[in-house]
C-alpha cells in the first residue's frame, strides 16, 4: 500500500469541494500540503462529445442511482466538477423562509448575501439575452403570462463563451458553462493545491483515510500517481462527496461519537419531466434549455416550475410509457414542449442513507403528499402548454395519457393520485440533501454550521449533505456560499487545527 501526507485532504470536486480547494489554496503559499481527491477522471471542454452514450458514463451509475425500491433515480456527477460539470446553472439564493426553518445558530443570510454576490460575479451569474431563448422557453413564458401566475427569468453562469448547444447535462463544449472543473479549481491548482483524478476514497480514520487510484479513462488527463491502493494521512479531512455518499462514506467509516442523525434527514427534491406537443416545430434540443420559472405553486401546493428539455434517451427514459404511446410521443420530438417539475419534499425518519456492507443503500419512500404534489404539478403543467399553443399534453398521472386540447376541460376528470404508479412514472433528483445535516445539538444534527463534524473538530462536511431540510431551489449556489465561510474558518483557525 502506497503511502501519502498531507495537511488538507479535500475529497470530491463539486460545488463544495471545488470551492474548498480554491479558498484553501492560498494556505499552501504557507507551506501547507492541500489534496483534491475526485472519485472521477479529470475531463476538460475537449472532451464533451455532446452524446449520450459516452457523457453519461461520467454520472455516478449513469445517473440511474436507485432507491432501495426502484421507484427514483439520483443523477450525480463523478468527474472532475462533479455534479457542477453537468448543471445547467440555475442559480437561486436560498430564500429566507427556508433558512428560518432550518434554524441552524450562527448561519444567517446577512452573513450569506456578501458570498453570494462574490460567486455570482465570479461565475457571470445573469439573465439570458434574446439571443438565448428558443421556442420552448418563449412559449412557455406566454402560457405562464397568460394564466397570470407568477414566475420570472433564470439566472445562469455562463461566460460569453456560451454557444448554445443546448447539451449543457452532457458537460459544456464550449467551456462557458462556470462550474468548478472551469472556475475555482484551475485557481486552485495554480496556487499548488494537487489534484489527484480516478482517486476513490473507501474508509476514513482519525486523520487518516484509504484509497484507490485506478487507470485513467482514454481520452481524459492521465494520473500523476500510479495506480493502486493508498494510504494517506490528513490533519484535516473534508468530505465533498455529494449528497447520499457523504454519509455513506462517514456510516462505513464508523468513527466513534458520530452524531445518531447521521445518514437521516436526506429530502431529494424529487422531479418529474412532462410534455407538451405543439402544432409548432420547437426543436427544443438547440439552445439553451433553461430560462424561466414558475413559483406560483411553490408555497401553497410544494412545487416549482422549471423549462428544460433532453436528449432522446432521457425524453423516451420521462414519457411514462410504452409501445405505441411511446412511439407516438417520441415521434414528435421536434415538436414537444418540456417543463421540469420539482417537489419541495419534507423530511421523515424512515428516509436515510444505510450502508450494506461495502455498499449503500437509500431508503425513500415517495409519501402521499409528494403524489399529490406531483399529481397537480402535472395539471399546471398541462395548462401552460395548452396556453402556449400545445396541441395535446403527455400526462403520467392520467388514465389517457396523451390528452387532446378539445379534451383540456376534462384534465381533472382524467388526471388523478391513482394514476401516480410508482415504477411506471419516471420519477428522479437531481438535487439530494441531507444527511449530515447541520446544527448546534449532536442528538439532532452531523455537523455545525462550518460543516465541523460534532466530536471529530479535524473532520468536516461540506456538500449538500449539510443541509437540514430541502432548500426549494436549485441548491449550488448555496453549496459554494457555506463553502466559502466553511474555508474561511478554516483559515482563520488552521494552527489550531491542525495540532
């Protein structure tokens, strides 16, 4: 077994640790040794190839991870970037409500608001120009207006580099997309902190943790380390791991005095796709694929509204269909409409991360609420797209899938929770959460308000795993904000803890 040290072993590349390393960085001008351990290859702009098949093998499980009973995938990213390399940049700040129900001492948004104007003007937050906007957020739009239910433009990170390929979930061709692979680790890097690809960390210890580097994939950046197995010793650890993995990683690891709520609390966000042909050629696989909301429902009925659209497999993966009706829809893919709904999901006790040996598990259960949720989500949906000019909607939950505009009266009558077949209707996230959830009470939360796991003070969080409750929006840009005051305690405390 190969040895290693170091002061600082960041491990995943995502939203959190890419932030961690690029503000930790400036402690290796001090002489300090800072690692960024990522499970993935190390891929740049070059080799996003737009295709289905090859991009999604840098998805964790092709981002089909499963709950325990196969009724929702997890779409995570495994490369350099995580899952940064694969959003579209939607980004949000974390309204106030939601940070009041988190309840979490010493976190405020007064002390957020300067981090996120920070990172916003570092990624080129903005709202999308003209230029930008295809037929499918147009129309969208116009269906939202017309039902006068409120809403707004996105903002996305992208440079003025943007070509709008509209394969942004495939990794960005064009490197405009400003995730963390474009942004805060190539800073990070050139400040001396050492990137270390194709490095899967399987156990942590007291300062210490093990790994496995394995070949590099053809075609990305070759290992500056041989492959094999390593043990490395760290006087800090921070695990950025996303989301599901965090937890299972510290479950496995079992270090003592670990907080009861580790692995529980997890909320996912869960989203469904639906669609909306229209009379129109929309093509809505060219340009950008994201620009406006809907939150009209957010608060009353637990959902929000997004534009999106996808490529064929993902399409034909969302219709919630087979044989003929699938063929029908997918035989109108230029023509189809897409709008992503996301369910502002609660936290229960029987939702958590288990380990089995080697291996996790995630025990979720999709509750009535969420199907109702999902149910009148799918009803809205439908209305904007016969408001846009839709010539009939595809509805998961109805007992006539394809539903006629002459037929739109009727959508009630059709549409109902008894339709919402778990297995049948394609239900995913995107956005997992929880799990090391943060607060000051070791009985009712994994870490403080740093990220600082309760007992271990060497040890620390810092993905969406910390959060206590689901965050209602797109949650990277929130990651990266408690990212940078978690590096900034660090600088300020780095004697300390490292002794």
């Amino acid at each position: 077994m190969m040895q290693l040290e170091c002061d600082i072993a960041i491990i995943g590349s995502g939203a959190g640790g890419g932030v961690i390393a690029k503000e930790l960085a400036p402690l290796c001008r001090k002489g300090l040794k800072v690692l960024l351990l990522e499970s993935g290859p190390y891929v740049t702009r070059e080799y996003f190839d737009q295709t289905e098949e090859n991009m999604t093998r840098l998805y964790w499980d092709r981002g089909g991870t499963q709950t325990k009973d196969g009724a929702m995938t997890i779409a995570q990213g495994r490369c350099v970037g995580g899952s940064t390399t694969f959003f579209t940049g939607t980004t949000f700040r974390m309204p106030q409500h939601v940070l009041d129900k988190w309840n979490v001492p010493d976190l405020t948004l007064d002390d957020l608001k300067p981090r996120y104007q920070r990172i916003e003007e570092e990624l080129s937050v903005h709202e999308l120009s003209d230029q930008y906007i295809n037929k499918n957020n147009r129309y969208f739009k116009k269906g939202m207006d017309h039902l006068g239910w409120s809403g707004g433009p996105l903002r996305i990170n992208t440079s003025k580099a943007c070509k709008p390929y509209g394969y942004c979930n495939l990794g960005c061709a064009s490197g405009a997309k400003q995730g963390t692979m474009e942004v805060q680790i190539p800073k990070a890097m050139s400040q001396g902190v050492e990137l270390i690809p194709n490095c899967h960390v399987t156990k942590i210890g007291e300062r210490e943790l093990w790994a496995r580097v394995t070949p590099a994939p053809k075609g990305t950046h070759p290992n500056h380390h041989p492959q094999g197995d390593y043990h490395i010793r760290a006087r800090v650890v921070y695990v950025c791991a996303g989301a599901v993995r965090s937890p299972a990683l510290l479950l496995k690891s079992g270090l003592p005095v670990m907080s009861p709520m580790l692995g529980r609390n997890i909320t996912f966000h869960p989203a469904m796709i639906v669609y909306g042909i229209h009379s129109e050629q929309i093509d809505g696989h060219q340009g950008f694929p994201k620009a406006y909301y809907c939150d009209e429902f957010s608060k009353t009925n637990r959902y929000l509204l997004e534009t999106c659209f996808y490529y064929p497999f993902v399409a034909a993966k969302n219709v919630g269909a087979w044989g003929d009706e699938e063929k029908e829809v997918m035989a109108n893919y230029h023509r189809l409409m897409a709008i992503l709904i996301l369910h502002h999901d609660d936290v229960f006790p029987h939702n958590r991360v288990r380990t089995k040996g080697e291996k996790f598990v995630v025990d979720y259960k999709i509750d009535a609420a969420m199907i109702k949720s999902l149910t009148e989500a799918q009803i809205a949906s439908a209305e904007i797209f016969f408001e846009a000019g839709c010539e009939s909607v595809v509805v998961p939950a109805s007992s006539k899938l394809i539903v006629s505009r002459d037929e739109r009266k009727k959508l009630r009558e059709y549409v109902s929770e008894k339709n919402m077949l778990l297995n049948k209707v394609t239900i995913t996230s995107a956005h997992p959460q929880g799990g090391c959830g943060m607060g000051q009470d070791v009985a009712y939360s994994v870490v403080n308000s740093y990220g600082q796991v309760h007992g271990h003070p060497w040890l620390f969080v810092m993905d969406a795993s910390v959060y206590p409750q689901c965050i209602e929006i797109n949650p990277y840009l929130t990651i990266m904000a408690l990212a940078d005051r978690s590096a900034e305690f660090v600088r300020g405390n780095v004697e300390k803890l490292l002794l």
